[in-house]
C-alpha cells in the first residue's frame, strides 16, 4: 500500500477527481455484488459500483457489515445526486498489517475530496460551479470522454476557463468547496469550422 490513498500532484495541470468516504457498502442483491449503495455515517445512501480489484478485496478480506474508508471516484447521476465509483479501502490493519507504520486515520477526515480541472460555470451568487475533468488514456490507446462535476461554492467569474484545484468535503449528495487554488488558463483548442481561416472557394471559369 501506498503511504496515502491519494497520491501527490506530479503536474500543476494534472487532472483528477477521487475522494474518501466513511461508509457501509451494501450490495444491490447478493448476486449482484458489483452494485449497490454506500450507507454513509450521516445516514445518506450514494449510489455506488465496485470497480477492478477492490471486488476481490471486499470478497476475501471485509467484513461488508461494518464501516469501512473507502476510496472512491465521484461522478454525477440524475441531476446533481453523486454516484461513486469505488476503487479502493484503506484498511492497513486489515490489508497491510506487515505495514504497522501506515495510519489507519487520515488527516483529511471523513467525506474529503480532490478535485482538479478546467472551470466550465461558475454563479458565485448561487454557490454553483461546474469543472470538466479529462482522464488519462486506456491502455488499450484510447481516450476516455472527458466528465463534468457539479459542485456547491464560489468562484469568481474571472476564473472561468481556469484550471483549478479544489479541497472539498461532501454534505449529504452535495460536493462543496473548502479551498480553491487557481492555477492558470487552460487552452483553447480553435474551432476550425469558422470562416477565418477558410481559403475562399475557387469559382470556375465562365465560359464564353
């Protein structure tokens, strides 16, 4: 295990959006244990799906009866209610218990989030902000379709088409702001379908 569920930036425009959730997962039915809800401590249930190798953590190592931090990929669903993607736990003293260095508490707490992309809408007077997400490359070469989060705080207008890095904590359904670092524009791809740059069309010779 690493020494922390979230790893450290390595670029300043580096994209990402991964959180921690204290919660009980319970699967929709028992033959279906790749879907179903995280029952959070505040009692709110966040629809969820088990992805990669944690599937085979959850089968052979936890107990799915008691709370456990799960590492999770925020997403939304129907509107504005969050939808996690968990691909992880932090459990040392279950999964690494040769690692007695690892903390079994993180320092960020229950419910935090990094988020980090290009600001696409931002109303300050409504607490209401959108950031555009790209994900890195299959291994099979392709490239996955960048998402949009929704997310509850305040960003100056100025900031629009910025890439930023967001600490927030989630509340009920709800992502919201904690700190905001700006970290610069981000490019803007042209639009060539515009008539700028277009060589006018070539008319044929009238004949006489």
């Amino acid at each position: 295990m690493r020494q922390h569920p979230i790893p450290p930036v390595t670029e300043p425009m580096q994209y990402r959006a991964i959180g921690l959730v204290n919660a009980v997962y319970v699967p929709q039915d028992e033959k279906t244990l790749t879907r179903g809800v995280l029952r959070c401590e505040d009692g709110t249930e966040i629809e969820a799906v088990l992805l990669g190798r944690v599937l085979s953590v959850v089968k052979r190592h936890l107990d799915l009866a008691a709370s456990h931090q799960w590492i999770v990929y925020p997403r939304n669903r129907e509107g504005e209610d969050l939808h996690l993607q968990v691909v992880g736990v932090w459990e040392p003293a279950t999964l690494a218990s040769d690692e007695p260095d690892l903390p079994e508490t993180l320092p960020e707490g229950d419910g935090y989030f990094s988020v980090r992309g290009e600001l696409i809408f931002t109303k300050p007077e409504e607490d209401q902000l959108v950031v555009k997400i790209r994900q890195q490359p299959r291994s099979d070469g392709s490239r996955p379709q960048p998402f949009k989060l929704q997310l509850q705080g305040q960003i100056p207008l100025e900031h629009l088409r910025h890439f930023v890095s967001l600490d927030l904590r989630r509340s009920g359904q709800s992502l919201s702001v904690e700190s905001t670092e700006v970290i610069g524009p981000v490019p803007q791809r042209s639009d060539r379908r515009g008539g700028g740059n277009k060589r006018p069309s070539r008319r044929p010779a009238a004949r006489r």
